[in-house]
C-alpha cells in the first residue's frame, strides 16, 4: 500500500513517453504482420495464378481429365451453393434471433439455447458434412445436390447469423421499441416495421462473415453436393454439382496429374477468392444502401 | 360518483420480481386536468405512470395487485389487450424518441398501423403537428428526417405523434428534463393548451413545473401516495409535514 504514495523511480515524462511509443509500437507492428500475413498470401496466389486465368478459363468445362480447360461448372456451382446457404441460413438465423431477442423469456432455457448454438459454431465442419450426408443426402433421399449441400452449408452458417443478428436487434435502442408500443401499435408490427429495418445493416455485416465461409467451406460439401466431374450444368436442385474448394482439393490431392496442374489448382483458389470477396461486396453495397436511409 | 373521473386506482400494488415499488396506491385522476406526479427519484411516480398503459408489462417478472379502472373497465382485467389501452392512453418519454424516418412518417406510422379510420392522412398529420405547435417550423421539411430536428422540435414531434392516435389521455413522463430553458417553456405552454381535450398526467422532477402546469399534485415517497390534493393547496398548505420539507428542499 505505501507503494503508492511513493514517488517512482524512472517516471520522468521521458521514460513515460518511451514507454508509450514503445506500446504503440508494438500494436502497429501486430497490425502490419497481419496485414504482410493477408498481402503475401494474396500474393503469392495471384502471382501462381494468374498465368492460369483466361476468358477461356472461366468460361469452358474441364477437358482431358481435368488438367486442361477452364472451371466454369465449378464456379457456377459455388454460386448457386453459397445462394442456396443464404437463403437457408439468413431467414432461419434473423427468424432465431428475433425469438431469442424479442419474444423469449429470458432464462435459464434461453441461456442453454444460446451456449448450444455457440457450441454449434465450433462444430468442426466436416461434422456438419457427415450430418448432411446422414439427414439430407440418405434420410430425406435429397440425394448429392445443391439442395443437400445449400441446406447442409446453411445450417453450418447458422450459427455467424444468429449471433450478428442479435447483436444488431440488441443494438437498436430500446427508446424506438417503446416509442412503437406506446402508440399502440402490436408487438410484431413493431418488430417488423421499426427493429428489424434498423438492425437489417448489422445483421448484413455480420452475415459477411458466414457468407464467405459458406462459399469457401469443402468438408460440408464433401459428400451432399459437389462432384468429382461433371460437364453438364445442373438442370435443378436435385442435381449434383461442381464446386470449387472441393475442385482445388480434387486437383491437388487426387487429380490426374497433380504436378502438371498446378497452376490450374492456383487459378482456381483465385477464382474462388474472388468469388468470396465479389458476393461480400454485394453485401456491402445493399447494407451502405441501407445505412444512408436509416440513421440514428 | 364524480363523471369527471378517468381514471381510478384502486389499493394498487406493484412488483418488480421480489421488490415492492407501489404501495396501496388508492387514487383518482380527474378528466381535463393536468395531474403531477412528484417526489424523489425511486418513489414509484414513472412506475405508476407506466402502469396506466401497461407499459410495464414490458418488463419480465414485474406483478400487479389491487385495479386500474379506466372509463369503469380494469385495464388489467384478463379480457383486455394492452395494444388496445395503449391506443387510448399516449405516452411521452423522457429523452425525445423519433423514429429514424422522415417527420411526415413519424405522426403517420401509428395511424397507418392500427387501422385507424382515416380519411385523410395528410390532414391527420398537419392537425398533429399543429396541435404540437411544431407545424410553422417543419410544414416544408415534412419528408426529411426527423433526426435533423433539434431536441425540443423532436419532443414536440413525440408529442404530436402521440396526438395523432387521439387519446384520451396523454402521460409525460419528466419531458423536459432533458432540454434547454426555452423548449421547455414552449412544452409547458403546449401542455397548458392541452388540457382543453385531454387528460394530461405528467411526472416531473421540476417543483416550479408541476406548481406551473398542474391542477392537481401527487407527491410519493418510497412507493406511497404521500399526498394528493389540488396543486395551490400542495404548494402553499401542505397536509402532511413530509410534503412540505420536500417541496421546500428541506430534504429530496
């Protein structure tokens, strides 16, 4: 305790200030090998891939066994996937929050609800793969397509919703639920009218992170919906499709000539970049859309 | 039996969980008059305030005892939806609440909502806004937000959405407390204007306000009804000791 009273040694403003840049850097320089971490990776896989990229690429199926020709199936097929899984997860997930937030008694079933879908986020993903194989795939005879693998990514994707969705209902003032009540408007119309479109920016955010995951996971899709060739497009939901994490797997672990396609393997991964951040850009764009309407 | 009567409490308890914020609360609110509650803050005034719409039943865990009769009807008899007794009872908050939309949605949105028969919603609107006496200042701003407007102008938009429902009786809980001396006084006037076709109870921190704006004061003390009696009275002839040292600042 005297301690404190005492004056002490070394705490001259200079040392202090020392001190503080000694701090300050140490924070910058975290940043900046996170931000070396992102670039070199970015990097080192356009620079393997670009050689790979051609109109003809992107555009044409695979030919001779995969090692020739472009990866337009693929492509296709993570664009209907990752569709597929935002249109399962996001309603299901906003409907889940909503309850949760909104309409629960909170309590103790509330709290094991939430560490159960907290848990469920942890869930490793190839868990969800064999889940999707067992329920979707074989039980409900949907067979190895989009709709086993969207239905399987959704429920994976779950979880990231669910959580950014509360924060954001949480986030907008409860002054707003009040206001709505007090005139005598009904409970969901409240809900409907003033929470959700306030809390719809910060739901998008969040989901950003989930949609990326849906587009890049390959163990969920593993057996519901990706093929290991397929030429034709699909024709429905029923269909099986190619996908491109599990092609860029395919290629590197089991193609024909895993060597000779190495580039074709990087073209690919930055297809499948693209692809991510170009579906979290739309998502940007709505949700700054948004943003400059409702403001508080 | 007094017609003049709107609102009657009757040996009202209340609970949050385990706690006991109103005491036998046996009251009646007189219809066209401004009512203040007043008294330290935890007496229970915003807590009954909030019982006179249900608002309270917002909160999980919170229990009431004893009966409110509004127009002879228990507001909290099984049978009655408090959607419905929201519509008649408005409220006014603490802080200005806007929605984050344009002036002109604010007034309109309960009105669209509750399906309230409504021939002519532009007219609904300006007849709001000028009972507020907000229309002169926002008649050519009515589609940009109302989160432009300034803290007074955004009270007296509460004020005028609340009006938009027409209720029979307007609550205000402490709705100057969080604006400047000139708002304030412009709130007051408004208040005053009122009273002529409603029932205003309003709970304030704000001696000088309640002796100014009211007809009838209530003081509470920890959850009890202390004393109730015309606003003159209260303010110059206390009944009860423990009035007059609060409204003196002798203690509060």
């Amino acid at each position: 305790m005297e301690d404190i009273m005492k004056p002490l040694k070394n705490n001259s403003m200079k040392w202090r200030y020392f001190k503080q840049s000694l701090f300050f850097g140490a924070v910058r320089l975290s940043s900046l090998i996170i931000a070396l971490a992102l670039g070199g990776i970015l990097f080192y896989i356009i620079v393997n891939g670009i050689g790979a990229i051609s109109w003809d690429f992107i555009t044409k199926p695979p030919t001779d066994s995969m090692t020739k020709g472009g990866i337009m199936p693929a492509i296709l097929g993570t664009i209907y996937l990752t569709i597929g899984a935002i249109a399962i997860g996001l309603p299901l997930g906003i409907a889940s929050a909503i309850y949760l937030t909104e309409y629960a008694k909170q309590g103790r079933v509330i709290r094991l609800i939430k560490v159960g879908i907290n848990c469920l986020a942890g869930v490793p993903s190839v868990v969800f793969g064999l889940f999707g194989l067992g329920f979707f795939v074989i039980f409900l005879k949907f067979g190895s397509s989009i709709l086993s693998g969207s239905l399987t990514l959704g429920f994976l994707i779950l979880p990231t919703i669910i959580g950014a969705a509360e924060e954001a209902l949480k986030a907008v003032p409860q002054t707003f639920r009040e206001a709505s009540l007090s005139l005598g408007v009904s409970k969901w119309q409240t809900i409907y009218r003033i929470v959700l479109p306030n809390a719809l920016p910060g739901i998008l955010t969040g989901s950003i992170l989930g949609i990326g995951r849906a587009a890049g996971e390959t163990a969920p899709i593993m057996f519901t919906a990706a093929a290991y060739f397929t030429a034709k497009l699909p024709g429905s939901i029923f269909d099986e499709v190619m996908a491109l994490p599990y092609h860029i797997y395919v290629l590197a672990t089991a193609g024909t000539n895993i060597e000779a396609t190495r580039p074709i393997q990087f073209g690919t991964v930055l297809v499948l970049v693209a692809v991510v951040l170009s579906i979290d850009l739309i998502a940007i764009i709505i949700r700054s859309y948004m943003r400059k309407n409702k403001r508080w | 039996m007094d017609f003049n009567i709107i609102i009657k409490l009757n040996k009202v308890n209340f609970y949050y969980g385990q706690s006991r914020a109103l005491t036998d609360i046996t009251m009646n609110f007189r219809k066209n008059k401004v009512s203040a509650l007043i008294g330290p803050s935890g007496c229970g005034k915003s807590t009954l305030l909030r019982l006179l719409n249900r608002m309270n039943d917002l909160i999980d865990g919170t229990r009431v005892e004893g009966e409110i009769l509004f127009e002879d009807k228990n507001i909290y008899a099984k049978d009655v939806d408090p959607v419905e007794i929201r519509r008649k009872v408005g409220m006014v908050f603490q802080k200005p609440n806007p929605f984050p939309k344009t002036i002109y949605n604010n007034i309109a949105y309960g009105p669209k909502l509750t399906s309230m028969k409504t021939d002519d919603l532009d007219a609904l609107v300006e007849q709001s806004l000028k009972q507020a006496v907000l229309w002169d200042e926002v008649k050519d701003i009515l589609n940009k937000s109302a989160m432009n407007l300034s803290g007074g102008q955004q009270q007296r938009l509460c004020i005028a959405r609340a009006l938009a429902m027409k209720p029979d009786i307007l609550l205000m809980d402490e709705p100057t407390s969080a604006l400047d001396p000139i708002s304030t006084a412009k709130i007051e006037e408004l208040i005053e204007e009122l009273k002529k076709n409603y029932t205003i109870i309003i709970v304030t921190h704000n001696m000088q306000q309640a002796a100014r704006i009211s007809d009838e004061t209530a003081f509470f003390y920890l959850g009890n009804l202390v004393e109730y009696n015309k606003t003159e009275k209260i303010f110059t002839n206390p009944d009860v000791k423990h009035t007059e040292d609060y409204i003196t600042g002798r203690f509060g």
